[in-house]
C-alpha cells in the first residue's frame, strides 16, 4: 500500500507563485509515473502534468505549459509542482497521483491510469 501526503498550496493573487509537494511511501518499488490533477468546482478532474519515474521525461497540459515545473526527488520519495504566473482559473483542489504500473504516454491524462491519490490541497488564485 502506498501513501500520497500532499503539502502546499494555498491563498495567492494572479501572477504570484505557489508550489505544491507531494511524498510518498509504503511501497518498496515506486519506480513508476506521478501525476497532477486538478478539480475546480463544479467542473470535471483534469489532467495538470506528469513525471516519470527518472524525471527525464515531463508532461504538462496546455493550460500550464509554461507556468508550471514539476520535478521530483527520488532521494526523499517527494514530487514538486511548482506553479508560477498563477491565474484565477487555476483555482481548484489539486491532487496528486502515483502509477502502480507502466502508463503509456496516451494515458498519462487519465486518472484511471493512476491507482494511488493525495488527499487533495487547495490552491486559490485571487483576481
């Protein structure tokens, strides 16, 4: 069983930056895909970006790309999402999510493709 602690987040206007972190542990190979995923009310859960295990590989949705950096860790079991440029349709739950397998790079955008989840952190953005 693996644990997804998520820290971070919180209270920023448009154009700050905030970071979000997300560690995990329980699992003795954790060599697979982390993900980020947001839900803003009322609206569906979507696809923020994702790193390969050996953080070579990054992937970022097109409403990021450029705003956001993730990286990872490995030495702490930690995962980073840094946010910068940081705008009111930002504002959602993010959460972060750990592969129990290989994803293919079609289905990193899916959450089906993830098996474990953070518990979610608030990220709002003021106008």
């Amino acid at each position: 069983q693996e644990e997804l602690v998520q820290s971070g987040g919180g209270l920023v206007q448009a154009g700050g930056s905030l970071s979000l972190s997300c560690t995990y542990s329980g699992r003795t190979n954790n060599g697979y895909t982390v993900g980020w995923f947001r839900q803003a009310p009322g609206k569906v859960r979507e696809f923020v970006s994702a790193i390969r295990w050996s953080g070579l590989s990054t992937h970022y949705a097109d409403s990021v790309k450029g705003r956001f950096i993730i990286s990872r860790d490995s030495a702490k079991n930690t995962v980073f999402l840094q946010m910068k440029e940081l705008k009111p349709e930002d504002t959602a739950v993010y959460y972060c999510a750990s592969a129990r397998s290989r994803v293919i790079l079609s289905a990193l955008r899916f959450g089906d493709s993830y098996y474990y989840w953070g518990q979610g952190t608030q990220v709002t953005v003021s106008s």
